[in-house]
C-alpha cells in the first residue's frame, strides 16, 4: 500500500479514536460519580437527551462514565500480556538452552486451553466487581500467546549475525534481547497489540455482559448494553450509544495499528542495518 494509504488509514484510526477516548479520559471528571434514577425507565427527552435506561439512569451519564472501566481494564490487561509475553517470549528465543527454553514457555502454555469466559466467571465468583481481578484474569488468558508469537518472531533476530556480533563484542545480553531482538520483533508485536486489544475489549465486555464481571449497577458499557438489551426497540439508544463507542474504539485501534506498522518496520530494517555497517567497517 502507498504511503498515503497508510496516512490515511493511521488518520482515520486516529479520528475514530477520538470519540470513545476522550469520553473514556474525561467524562469520569465532568459527570456526578452518584449517577441518580431521577427518571422514568426507558424515557426519551425530559432532559435527557440520550434518554433513560431501565433504571431511569440518563444514558449520556453512563457514556461519559462507563469508558473507563470498559476501555481502561482492556487496555491494562493487553499492556501487561505483552510487557509479560514478550520477556519470556524473547528470553526463550535468545537463550541457548532447550531446557531453559521450555522452562520458560511450557508453563505459561498450561493456560492455552482455558476458555476466557470460564476463567473470568471463576475469578468473577471470589472478587465479584473488582476491576483489577478482570485485569489480571484477561492478561493471563493473553500471555501464552503473545509469548510463543514473539518467541517465533524473533528466533531469527536472535541467532543471525548481528546478534552473534554484539555477543562478540561483548554487549550485555540485556542490549542484545532489548536493543536488537526487541526492536526486530516490534513491528509484530504491534501488530499483535491493536488486534489483542480489540479481542479484549469484547472479552470483558462478554463477561459484563453475561454477569461475569463488573456490578449489575456499574455504568461500564458492556454492562449498560447487558441490562438494556430487552428495550433495544423501545429505547434504542441506551443499547447503540455504548454500542457504537466500543466498536469505534475496536476499529480505531486496529486502523492505527495498521497505520503505524510500516513505520515501526522501517525503523526497525534501519536500526538492523546501520548496526552491520558499524561493524562491517
């Protein structure tokens, strides 16, 4: 694709981002954190310019309050999956040892099979509403396959002749995983990240949806969606306007990955490159 394809496509992630992340970021500081049932279940005006959902909440309220949770324990799941899975992913492919290898991927493996929603229902039973339980249910559930796709990506980087060289000259194993292996496999786990994040989101607003996850009373989206499925014709918009902000920031994420993903390659085959004409000379 054309340079400016890809312009527009990081431009058009970007802009749906927009949207969903700002009501994400601030609406928490621009609502009451006591949403009040002042209205009549599932009316539309009076003052509401979303309407009510069946609790009488104004949805516009709940918009403006829900993304973080909905957005932030996505988010902070995925984050910590690959800051996990790509140490032991890259520890396992730079390290010359087949025991060592399996000592670090075979464990986290155990946790392939699990299905998500099992995992979270379970976790959901002893921490019910805790945001950080959901958070660290889902990166779990992330971290096997973040670590054998990194650990894939980057057997290359880490036996080819700039690794060798850098291990000749002496440079600490951290500069070799971190400063080449790492910035080999970046463009991947970039990749990986925007679609990872996308999964999460569905994953937790799944279990919201299904009362796995946050409080039947909780203004996260999933959970809004959850409760006022029943009056999706009567009320429309309590059901599509959280709808409509978690599918823009699924796409949003997925574009902007896309987008960037040339530049992250390129900086990457630069960095490669300027490394062996350092030490061709």
């Amino acid at each position: 694709m054309s340079a400016g394809g890809w312009t527009r496509r990081t431009a058009g992630g970007a802009l749906l981002l927009v949207l969903p992340v700002t009501a994400a970021v601030v609406g928490p500081f621009v609502t009451d954190a006591d949403i009040l049932s002042d209205g009549m279940p599932y009316a539309v005006g009076d003052g509401h310019p979303l309407g009510t959902d069946g609790l009488g909440r104004d949805v516009l309220t709940l918009v403006l309050r829900g993304g973080a949770s909905a957005l932030g324990v996505a988010c902070a799941a995925v984050a910590m999956a690959v800051a996990v899975g790509a140490m032991l992913g890259l520890a396992a492919a730079s390290s010359r040892s087949r025991w060592l290898d399996d000592l670090l991927m075979r464990p986290v493996e155990l946790l392939l099979p699990l299905p998500s929603l099992l995992v979270i229902s379970v976790v959901g039973v002893g921490w019910r509403g805790h945001p950080v339980a959901v958070t660290l249910a889902v990166a779990a559930l992330n971290v096997p396959a973040v670590a054998r796709l990194l650990r894939a990506a980057a057997l290359d980087a880490a036996s080819g002749p700039v690794a060798e060289a850098m291990r000749l000259q002496g440079e600490s194993s951290a500069r070799v995983l971190f400063g080449h292996v790492g910035r080999a496999v970046l463009p991947v786990a970039a990749a990986d990240a925007g679609t990872r994040v996308g999964g999460a989101v569905f994953t937790v607003a799944a279990a919201n949806f299904l009362g796995l996850g946050l409080d039947p009373t909780s203004p996260d989206w999933g959970v809004v969606i959850a409760s006022s499925r029943e009056a999706l014709f009567v009320q429309p918009w309590a059901v599509l306007a959280p709808t409509s902000m978690l599918v823009m920031f699924v796409v949003g994420v997925n574009l902007l990955a896309d987008g960037l993903l040339p530049h992250a390659r390129r900086a990457g085959r630069k960095a490669t490159t300027g490394r062996r004409a350092a030490w061709n000379r």
